[in-house]
C-alpha cells in the first residue's frame, strides 16, 4: 500500500459524515465550510453547520426534569417537560448516585445503555465506544447488537454466505462493475440520496461518478426494481415492483432457470449446499404450485412475459445483482437477501469480475469502493461485561416486556427489568419505530440520562441532559475502512457554553465511581489520538507517517488494489482452500442449522411468506396505501433536520410526503396541500407533494423530522412534523433476526382540516428557575 501525504496544510481540516471539510473560523466562531478539495461532488448538506452549531436548540448547560426528583410534581417523559438547569458538580454527583443505587438494589442488569454510532465522524470520540467501556469497566449491563440499517441481513448472511464481509466492507469494487458488468440489476435502486453520508466520514463522494461511468457504457443494461423511479434514475428500464414483493420476483427467475435447464449445474454442484430442498420448494413449495412468473406477477404486479424475458437475460449477460439495504427492513425481511444468493449461485457468475451479488450499494458513499485493507484507529472497550444483548431494533420490548421471552438466531432470551437508562449518542425517537409505543416503554425507568448535543426528542424525554461537545470543538481521527482518506480531525472552536466531549464527562464520572485509572489509562484526548494511531500503524503493516506528519498534513490518502476485488473470488478460484464459513463451507441454499430453529417466518431455505402488512393483503382494504419511510436527502437521519436543506425543505413547517397524483386527485389532495397519514398506529400530518416517480398505491415520507406531539382536530394526540415513525410497526423481521420492519407499513392519507398545531420541537424547553 501506498500512503500519499503532503507537508503543507494551509487550514486545519475536519470531517463529517457528509464529508471533509475546512472550518473558518473568526474571533473563535465557526462562520462557514469550504469542501476537501479532493471532494469533487461535496454534499450539500455541509452548508448547515454553522447554523447547527449555534442552533437554539443547542445544550450549554447540564439539567435536570422538573418532577423527576422525589416529591417533585412535572409532567412525564413526552417531550413537553421543563427542566432545571444545574451545575457539571451536581450534575455528574446525581449520575454517579443513580448508577451506584440502581446497580446496588437490582443488579447491573436492570441498566440499559444505548447508543447508536452516528453522532461522531470521530473514532475516539465515538459515543457507542465511549459508552461501552464505561460501562464495561462497571462490570455489567444491557447492550445492543446488529443495527437498524441492516439487522436481518446481519444476522442471515453468516448463515447463508459466512462472515465475509458482504455488508460491510468486502463488495465487489466499482472499477470491476464497470468494466464486466453487462446487466446491472439493482433490487431498491440505487439511491444517491443515501450517498452523501459514511460512517466515519469520507474524503470524497464518488457514486456520482460511478453512475457516469455505467452511463457511458453503450453495452451494460442498468435495471431499477423499485416502487420509486428516481431511487435509480439513470436506469434504461424500470421494473415498477409493489413493495415487498421482491422475494417473489426473486423465486420466479430461479424457478425459470431451474425449468429450462440453464441454470449452471457445475457452479450449483461445487460450490452450494442444499439445491435438493430449494428446488423442490421451487417446484411445489406455494401450496403445491410453483414459483412460476405467473404467481409471481399476481403478486409482485409484474407482467410474466417480462420476468420470463429477464430469465434469459440474466444468463446470457454478465449479471450483477445489488440488493439495496431497505428491502430487508419488512416483515421477513432475511428472505430477499437470502433468495437473491439463490439467484446469483443458480445464474453461476458469483466471484467473476463484475458478476454475482452484494448488498448496500446506493445505501451509503464507501459502498464498492476500493480501498487496501487497512486497520482503523479505534478506541478498546476494555473487556465485555455486558450481562445481556438485545437486538437494537427490540428496545420498547426490552421496556414494555420485563421477564418475557423471545427468540433470537437460535437462542431464547428473556427481558430483564430495566431501572435505568443511559444514552449517549444516536436518538431512538428518530431510529425506533411506533414511537408513541416506545414513548410508553420510555415511561417504566426510574431513570433516563441523555449525553446529547442539541435537544433532540429523546434529550426532552430525559431526566438528566448533559452537554455533549459538536465534532468540531474536539480533536479526532476520522476515517472508515470503505473510504481512502484518513481525516485529521482538528478543533476548530471552543465548546458551545458548558458542553463537554463524552470522553471527558465518562473520565470525571469513572473518578468519582472509583475506576478512573481504568478508564483513562492515564490518557487525555491527544494521548489516545495517538495511541490509536500507532496501534493502526502498526497492525496494517503498512506504510504510514508519524502522528506528528499526520496531523500537519491535515489528512493521508490509502492508495487503491491494483487489480480490483470481486466478492467472493477467492473462493469460486478454490473452494476447499477458501471455504467459507458456513456448516458446509458452501453457499448455503438450505441450511440445516435455520431449519432446525424451527422459526416459521423463517425456515431453512429462501420461501414467500405473506406479509403482515402489504398490498396484496386484507389490511389493504382498510389502509390502501404503503408507505415507504426512507433515508432523507436534506439531512442524515434527524441530524440537521432544524437548519440549512432539510428546513428549506419543509412546507409550513412539515416534512414532504410524495403521493401519486392519482392517489391525490381521488382524495381532493393537491399539491403542498397539508395531509394526515394514518393507521391503527397513530397518525402524522405531513404536506403533499404530487409526483409520478411513486407508483400508485406508494407513498413515500422521509424520516427524520424531530418528533412532535400535538392535538388533531378532536383532539387525539398526533405527530405534528412528519415523522413517520409514528405510523411504522415495531416487529422483528422474524425470529432469527429481530430486525426492523418498518418498511411493510400500510396507512391511508386524508386532507388535514383542522388548524395547524404551533412546531415547538426546534425551540428549547421550558426552563424554571427556582
């Protein structure tokens, strides 16, 4: 590996999750951005810091919710409370007192704490690893595994595929889908929305390129299977599939290549396990009818002749299949991943320069690019002591079911009775679904302590709010083992009032609770930068400047493979050299390990199964419209909702819903028109926006909003901003993963005529004084 860097740096340099960034700074305050120079398609979403960082809803000082103390009366945990602004001494002195009491009486699996790892482009400052080795130096808690974005896929592939990396870092590389790929067939588009944004930040976006690049060659095919036309807007063709019905088109190209004969027996025989039981559910598995292209078009509202065409088209052509990360985020969401391997493994291309299968692509900016192995600076969460695991979509179960029990990937687990929660990074009244259902679990703590730097949902819905430093006001390094560049990440500014950076408020709790040594280390801020930087150094074995270049420079940039990877190469050349980790050491068509699970929404081999919620169902007939809540592309997840694109957005206030102008015209809803959406649920008002990239009976509305509460006309409590995570169904995806569904969500959509409640949510709280 090569390791370029340059001794001169004319600004100090830092980084987000929408990219690299120079601040400018004047008389100690943030006054503009100026994109990385070796940013060719910056996002725009940067333009919003310096608003974001001044933002009234900004933290300054640590508090505590009037009626929370003993004897104390105060509204609940629903976002309308007041608060008391205190001293950091009082602050971390309540903190320290409330871990000790709560660990004491019921044992340290009564705390819960929660983190989800979007808060910092930062590898230090990382509040999910901040978190974790606090308390892991206490000795026990309840934590989360696997991730909204991809928990059921998470869970499955190892079974199916091994841990090889396929969502997180080993795809196949851009440079060889442009070169080989003839067909390139995107299952959820390929979204550039979802672009502008990498965990751990990026030096430079190039899916815009990449797209050019297909775009200029006359020979590869690029199809869109998605409800929403601009998810893929370069696409030639668009294959207008109902929402959660992919598995099924899925099923039906590989009956057909199983019917005629051409699938690829040699590629089926020496690198696949369990043809024998997929091929028979092929044949017979839909109630004794085959997967045929006519059951699948009753259900995917795809014509046959079409599905029969692309049959044939996916074996004589260079085939690549990307499923993007959203379709797994429904009712047995495992299975479009796992039919997808079907596919590919039948079609005989996996591991061929440009051919096969992966997931992601569209579904953040690192995805396919190439970048040598390298080791990212990270922090050690010390030992785990966690006393239990959660599935991190399982959080209001975890709340509302103490003592019940559940399955997961094999195991039965039990909730434990949660006294106690900490939160420090991410915001669960953005990520979780049926929020007025985890605002009831939200009620059962004796105790909720936020680290937050704006105030968000989840910070007015704690008892204890403690000032959480912004990216830009603490030194960092900022890097993702997707992306070439490693951002010095330098401090800019001083701390907006009196916020400080997890780290530091984790070192002042773990002196006063009698670990800090632990902890610490002995180690401030730059120490560990340069710890972590060295641990890198050396375990990459590769060539890297001092920390001391490093930081002078501003940045390094790891040079690309020379010949680029292709998923699952290594193992097609040898597959008893490269078996993967599987039971069989094989792609697992059938697994006998799932089977045995006994899971109905899940067995052994890629199936159909009815969603809960879709438009071939019974609920359709109540509910006729699916909604589909998808990432934003004014803002990443909540963040920068109140400021820069994401509020330039919004009409009177509220969040764009896009509707199909036949959908609208049949509900005398016209354009910017304010709009309820509604389900047995609960409800969100939300301003239409008349569009013919949804098909009918599609709806899509970001998520995001900051949640508010208000009154509708007769006075029913409803989101007022367009969050539409008031409406989505918090179910796992099935008992192997637990992941979330939110996507098989039906609702219906009625002009709003009541007055339009007042949006508080991007003001601070009350705040009382005596």
């Amino acid at each position: 590996m090569v390791v370029w860097w340059r001794w001169k740096r004319i600004m100090a340099l830092h980084a987000a999750h929408w990219g690299a960034f120079y601040p400018e700074v004047r008389n100690g305050r943030l006054v503009s951005v100026r994109p990385f120079e070796k940013d060719t398609d910056p996002s725009p979403l940067l333009s919003g810091l310096v608003e974001h960082t001044y933002h009234p809803t900004r933290i300054t000082q640590p508090a505590v919710r009037v009626g929370w103390r003993p004897g104390e009366s105060g509204t609940a945990r629903t976002g309308r409370c007041a608060y008391r602004q205190i001293s950091w001494d009082e602050a971390l002195s309540l903190v320290a007192s409330e871990i000790r009491r709560v660990g004491a009486q019921f044992g340290n699996q009564s705390i819960f704490a929660g983190s989800y790892g979007w808060s910092s482009a930062g590898r230090f400052h990382h509040a999910k690893t901040q978190l974790k080795r606090f308390f892991n130096c206490i000795g026990g808690y309840v934590g989360q595994v696997n991730n909204y974005s991809f928990g059921a896929g998470m869970v499955l592939l190892p079974h199916v595929v091994g841990d090889i990396g396929l969502l997180s870092g080993q795809w196949t590389h851009w440079e060889s889908l442009v070169r080989n790929t003839e067909l390139f067939l995107a299952f959820g588009g390929l979204p550039a929305r979802n672009t502008q944004i990498e965990s751990g930040g990026c030096g430079a976006h190039k899916h815009k390129q990449w797209m050019q690049a297909l775009l200029e060659r006359e020979d590869c095919e690029l199809l869109n299977v998605s409800p929403i036309q601009d998810d893929f807007p370069q696409a030639k063709t668009w294959c207008a599939i109902r929402p959660g019905t992919d598995t099924a088109l899925l099923l039906a190209l590989c009956y057909c290549l199983l019917r005629d004969g051409t699938y690829d027996k040699q590629f089926v025989v020496r690198y696949t396990d369990g043809f024998v039981e997929l091929s028979h559910y092929l044949q017979t598995g839909v109630a004794g009818a085959p997967c045929s292209p006519e059951w699948a078009a009753g259900i995917c509202q795809v014509s046959a002749p079409f599905i029969e065409d692309l049959a044939k088209r996916i074996v004589a052509k260079r085939t690549f299949i990307a499923m993007n990360w959203s379709l797994q985020r429904a009712d047995h969401g495992e299975q479009p991943f796992w039919a997808a391997v079907a596919l590919a493994a039948l079609i005989g291309q996996i591991g061929l320069p440009g051919g096969g299968v992966s997931f992601g692509y569209g579904s953040m900016n690192g995805v396919g690019n190439n970048v040598r192995k390298f080791k990212t600076p990270a922090l050690p969460t010390q030992t785990g002591h966690e006393s239990l695991v959660i599935p991190v979509a399982r959080v209001a179960d975890l709340l509302l079911k103490t003592g019940k029990t559940y399955a997961y990937n094999g195991k039965n687990l039990r909730y434990p009775d949660i006294r106690l929660v900490y939160w420090a990074g991410g915001n669960p009244f953005h990520h979780h679904q049926d929020l007025f259902r985890l605002e009831q679990g939200w009620q059962k703590p004796e105790t909720v302590i936020v680290h937050e730097t704006h105030w968000t949902s989840t910070a007015r819905r704690a008892d204890i709010v403690l000032p959480a430093t912004t990216t830009l006001e603490r030194n960092d390094i900022g890097t993702s083992s997707s992306d070439n560049f490693m951002i010095a990440m330098q401090k800019a500014i001083d701390p907006v009032g009196q916020a400080r950076s997890d780290y530091d408020i984790f070192s002042d709790l773990s002196v006063r609770m009698g670990f800090g040594e632990q902890f610490t280390e002995g180690r401030d801020e730059q120490a560990w930068l340069r710890a972590m930087y060295k641990d890198a150094q050396e375990c990459s074995g590769e060539q890297f400047p001092t920390f001391e270049a490093f930081w002078e420079q501003g940045y390094l940039e790891i040079s690309r493979q020379e010949v680029p990877y292709d998923a699952l190469s290594q193992f097609r050349a040898d597959p008893l050299n490269h078996a993967l980790d599987t039971e069989s050491g094989r792609i697992q068509l059938f697994s006998q390990q799932i089977a045995a699970f006994g899971y109905k929404d899940c067995p052994g081999h890629p199936v159909w199964l009815e969603k809960q919620e879709w438009l071939g169902g019974a609920l359709a007939q109540k509910y006729p419209l699916h909604l589909l809540s998808t990432q934003p592309a004014t803002r990443l997840h909540g963040q920068l909702d109140a400021v820069g694109p994401s509020r330039a957005s919004k009409v009177k206030g509220r969040e764009q819903v896009r509707i199909h102008p036949d959908d609208a015209r049949s509900r005398g809803i016209q354009d910017t028109d304010i709009v309820k959406i509604f389900n047995d649920r609960g409800a969100c008002l939300a301003a239409a926006y008349l569009s013919d990239t949804v098909i009918c009976g599609v709806i899509q509305l970001p998520t995001g909003a900051w949640f508010e509460v208000g009154e509708d006309e007769q006075g029913n409590r409803i989101e007022i901003h367009g969050n539409p995570n008031v409406l989505t169904p918090d179910r796992g995806t099935s008992e192997l993963s637990q992941g979330c569904s939110a996507q098989s969500n039906l609702v219906d959509m009625c002009l709003y005529h009541g007055p339009l409640p007042e949006l508080t949510v991007h003001t601070p709280p009350l705040f009382v004084h005596n």
